[in-house]
C-alpha cells in the first residue's frame, strides 16, 4: 500500500463533500462489497446511516486556476498521482481490511478534462470488472467532461456530480479566469441530467463554495431552486469558504459556519418540505437572517397564515408549523382519521417540538400560548445560535 501518495492525495480531497446513497443498484456479477452501510461510518445515508468511505483524488495536479483551491496550478505543492492499477488496488487492499465500504473519487485537472476522467474511469472499471466490487462509488465528474464520458460514468457509479462552485458566470469570474461556467460546468450538468433518464439507479449532486465570491444567499438559492427543477439535482452541498496559504484569497475571512448552516436548512425546505423559492425571507443585502431559522422567519413575517387549526390544517399547512417535520406532519394527519387532537402533550408524544410549535397552532380554536401574538425575532436568537446543539427545523 502506497501510504505516500495516498497521505498526499487523501489529503487534497478533503475539501470536496463527500455524500452516500440508499440506492441499491446492482453491478453485473459483483461478487464483494453492497450499498448498505455497516462498520465504520463516515458519511450518511439518507434514513441516517453511514457508510465509511475512501475519499481521495486521482492526482493533484491541475491547470485550472480557482482562486480558493489548495491544487490551483500557480501553487507551489508537492504533486502527485495515482495510475489506474495502483488506486484500484490501493482501494480493494482497504476494502479487504474492512477500512471503508466505498469510494469517493475526484481529482485535479491534469492534462486535460478528457484524459484525466478517462483514468478514473479505468479505476473504476478495474474495481467493478476486475474485482467484482458492487458498492457505492461516488465519481466527481471534472469540468469540461464530455457526453461520451459522463454517460460511462453514470454506468459504473451510484452517484456522479460536478461542483458550479459558484451561483452564476459573474460570481465564478471572479474565482477563475480559466472556466467556463455556461460551457464546461452548465453543459456538462445539462447532460448528466439527460443521461441519468437512462440511468434510474444513478443520482447527481454539486457543490457550492460559499462566502469565497461574495455571492449572496439570494443568488445561491436562486441557482439551486432552477438545479432542482430544470436539472433533476437529487442534492446540493454548500462548504463555507476557508483561506487556504498560497492562494490569492489567502487573506480573505473565513465564511460563517452559520451562513452554511442556513443555506442548508433552506435546501431541506425546499426538498421535504414544500416551500418555494418566494417563500424564502432575505434581508436588504439579499441574505438569509443569522439569528433565526429560515421556517421561522417564514412564520413570523407571515401573520395572517397562523395559527393553524391541528385538526384541519393540511399537511402543506402543517409542514410550515416550526417544529413539525415530514414524519410527525404524515403522523398528525393519519392519527386524526381516527381522533380529535386536543392538547399539546399529544403532539409532544409523537416527537414534536412543543417549545417551536406551540405558538402558531390551536386546538379546536385553543391556543396553549399566549405569546404568540408577541412574536419577536429577538427572543429567539440565543435559541437559534445554539444550532450546534439542536439543528432540526
């Protein structure tokens, strides 16, 4: 096992998000190795279980110039990389110690687009051909990636994806000189989209830089909302910017965690719980508020929707309850066809948020909260800045 290049590699992937599927797509005659997690876990399903995973690049080399990127061509690192025998072995060698269950694969533009994926994709087909291994492979498809490529990628992979790093042309002008965002991200993605039709077992996501071009939320979600309806995106990740040394934004500020953590919570409305693009609230710089979740801003600034009636309330006026969820919202709706919800303590036993909800929901015209008239952004924001702790919407 080649520990040399896999400490220089593995550690040059590190700013990539690394995701994991439930999907149970089969691979010919595999022989080793499945998509359901178990062990050591590093990455997670989307029922909540992990799967551990091998995150590395192909090489670190590249010829693209991002101004945040620790592989940028302009800086001096000491380069390396990996041929197709070598990763794949390295890979299995793993696998057979029971170190990860799966692969991640990126890598740095070397040479160019073409030659570069044509070397991951020989990995790949080693490790599904060769060694018959059916698991989860997340493959980085590198800008500039043709049909026929993306197409061989969506055969040997669960999930493919190609980071926009930034919401439009204007914004990646500013992180790159050499890419082409309309050519070489937007094509591309246009044609994972297309090809994935054919592909049923295989997902996409991409990933976006935030704070690194001075984008707004605005702009991040805007792009987002058209991903997921004109592109068939199954996720978008956000990774705050962090200046790396050598690089020209090496003197920027770091990106607030808690900006990445609302951007977040924004994606998960979208995707579980219904609300639109309009639905969003931004302030006068066109941002998300800090000091409270993007659902309870939704509450607060739209009075006349609240309270909602628990016994009455469709599941799209339940989900915009702060404090109810998907599950408990289906729950609400199947316990009624049966029983009149009268208290708070019932909704409490089905795993609710009393504490969020209670304000913006009566009983038979009961309200158990007084307050909830007095709502005020600012008795909440101790309560919202503690998200590390408690994180759900």
């Amino acid at each position: 096992m080649d520990t040399r290049k896999l400490t220089i590699l593995g550690e040059a992937a590190k700013y990539d998000i690394c995701s994991s599927t439930a999907s149970t797509k089969q691979f010919g005659k595999a022989s080793i190795g499945n998509t359901l997690p178990s062990g050591i876990c590093h990455s997670f399903t989307p029922d909540g279980r992990c799967v551990s995973m091998l995150k590395v690049l192909m090489s670190n080399e590249c010829e693209k110039d991002c101004n945040y990127c620790p592989n940028r061509v302009q800086r001096d690192v000491l380069r390396t990389t990996f041929a197709p025998e070598e990763l794949a072995r390295l890979f299995m060698d793993m696998y057979e110690r029971n170190y990860i269950e799966g692969l991640f694969l990126s890598s740095g533009v070397r040479h160019n687009a073409a030659s570069t994926i044509e070397n991951m994709l020989k990995t790949l087909e080693i490790i599904r051909f060769r060694y018959r291994f059916g698991g989860y492979i997340h493959l980085k498809i590198l800008p500039g990636t043709e049909e026929q490529f993306i197409e061989r990628a969506a055969e040997l992979s669960n999930r493919i994806s190609i980071n926009l790093e930034a919401p439009n042309r204007d914004r990646l002008s500013i992180l790159s000189r050499t890419k082409d965002f309309d050519k070489e991200l937007v094509q591309p993605l246009r044609s994972i989209s297309k090809i994935l039709k054919r592909h049923p077992g295989t997902t996409h996501s991409t990933q976006f830089i935030v704070g690194a071009a001075q984008e707004s939320d605005k702009e991040i979600l805007t792009a987002v909302n058209r991903l997921y309806s004109g592109f068939d995106l199954k996720r978008a990740y956000f990774s705050a910017f962090y200046p790396v040394a050598g690089t020209p934004l090496q003197h920027m500020p770091p990106a607030s965690q808690l900006r990445e953590h609302r951007l977040y919570q924004s994606d998960f409305l979208m995707r579980f719980y219904q609300f639109r693009f309009q639905d969003f609230i931004f302030d006068e710089s066109s941002n998300l508020d800090l000091s409270l979740d993007p659902k309870l801003m939704y509450a607060i600034k739209n009075p006349q929707l609240f309270p909602v009636e628990i016994n009455r309330a469709t599941l799209d006026q339940l989900l915009r309850v702060p404090g109810i969820g998907p599950k408990s919202a289906r729950k609400i709706l199947q316990v009624r066809r049966q029983y009149k919800l009268r208290s708070p303590m019932e909704l409490k036993n089905m795993g609710i948020s009393l504490k969020r909800a209670q304000k913006f929901i009566t009983f038979d015209g009961k309200c158990f909260d007084s307050s909830r008239w007095l709502l005020d952004p600012n008795r909440y924001q101790y309560e919202q800045l503690s998200f590390f702790k408690e994180v759900s919407l």
